[in-house]
C-alpha cells in the first residue's frame, strides 16, 4: 500500500469512527432524563442564524432508519438517507481492503470524483441541496 493510500485509509478509518461515535453519542444523549425533550444541536449555522442548514437533522433520519421508522425519517431529511447508506456500506468497503490488500474503496473514490467533475452534476447537486435546505427551513427543522 502506497503512503497517499495510507493516508486516505487512515482519514475513512477517522471518518467512520467518527460518524459511529456521533452517533452513539447522540442516542445516549437522547436516553438521558435530564436532557429528554431539550432543544440541543451542534449545528453552527442554526445556532449562530436559528435557521437549519441544509444537513439538519441527518442524525435524526439515521436514528430513524436504523428503527425502522423509514416515513419519519423521510420527512426529517432525505441526506440522512445517503449518510446511512455511507455508515453501512464504508465500514464493509474498508474492511474488503484492507482484508484482501483490495482497492476498491479507493478507486470508487476516484470515480465519485471524476463523477463529480463534471459542471452538470455539481449544478444538480447545487439545486438539490439548496431544494433540501428551503424544504428544512419551511418545515421549521
């Protein structure tokens, strides 16, 4: 394995840690009596704005879809979906890698990059995400 492929592992090791420990966290949070029913986020920009931003509530949706509830968590916010879908399918890529001196996850990266190179989709991603965020704020996330 080259150095730059080390350090990219190393950074998606990072990043699905990460992702897992937040969300422990936040179901451990929700579980505390004193903190039931509090309005608490870490999200900067609704606690410097009040206004959500476009990712709000993707903790929530993941919560949701790992119970089952996939219409509430359809409603809280459709991001959680693919933050989800990176929390399943990441750890089982890393794990083929590393496990069978694979590149799998790595040229996908690539390709996801190349992918998104191109000015069409990033204008689609743009108009999806900016949608996804007036959705959140009329919803009153």
């Amino acid at each position: 394995m080259s150095k730059p492929d080390k350090k990219f592992y190393l950074l998606v090791l990072t990043a699905i840690a990460g992702g897992y420990l937040w969300l422990g966290l936040s179901w451990y949070a929700d579980n505390r009596s004193e903190l039931k029913g509090a309005e608490y986020t870490v999200c900067v920009v609704k606690n410097v704005s009040s206004l959500p931003c476009p990712s709000c509530g993707s903790t929530r949706t993941v919560k949701n879809l790992f119970l089952g509830n996939i219409g509430e968590a359809l409603r809280i916010n459709p991001l959680g979906f693919l933050l989800a879908l990176g929390l399943l399918i990441v750890p089982v890529l890393f794990l083929w890698d590393v496990i069978f001196g694979a590149r799998y996850l790595r040229n996908s990266w690539d390709q996801f990059q190349i992918f998104f190179s191109h000015k069409w989709v990033l204008i689609l991603f743009f108009v999806l995400i900016t949608a996804n965020w007036i959705w959140n704020i009329n919803k009153g996330l």
